[in-house]
C-alpha cells in the first residue's frame, strides 16, 4: 500500500513565542508598599485579612530598608 501526500503529517515547526521580561525591581517593590498603603487606608481589606497583609507589610517593608541600608554603605 503506497502512502500519498495526504496521508503523511509533516510536522511544521513551531516559531517560538517570544520571551517576556519579568524584572522586579526596588522601586516596584516601593510601589508595592505604596499601594497597600492606598488600600488599607481605604478600607479595602477586611478585618480577617489584615493579618495576612500586614505581615507581608512588614516583610516588604523591611526588605526596602535593609536594600536602603545596603545602598547608603555602598555610597558613603
């Protein structure tokens, strides 16, 4: 039995989706803390969760003063 052309599936090559840049930075991260700032002055969180945000609060905001300290030593 003779395969034809119809038969046979070429495999095409897939072009490659380009690739994204995901770069977080310092002042990402200080716009971070400066959005929760915004939403829990506006009241957008709830009791219940206050918790879970003020934890990553503190963490974020320690990580920018540790950087901040990192930065002031290596310039002075």
């Amino acid at each position: 039995m003779a395969e034809t052309a119809e038969n046979k599936e070429v495999a095409q090559p897939q072009p490659e989706a380009p690739k994204e840049s995901f770069d977080l930075t310092i002042n990402d991260l200080s716009q971070l803390k400066a959005i929760i700032d915004v939403a829990a002055g506006r009241g957008a969180f709830k009791p219940g969760e206050m918790a879970a945000v003020g934890t990553v609060y503190n963490k974020l905001n320690g990580f920018l003063e540790q950087v901040a300290k990192q930065g002031q030593q290596a310039n002075g």
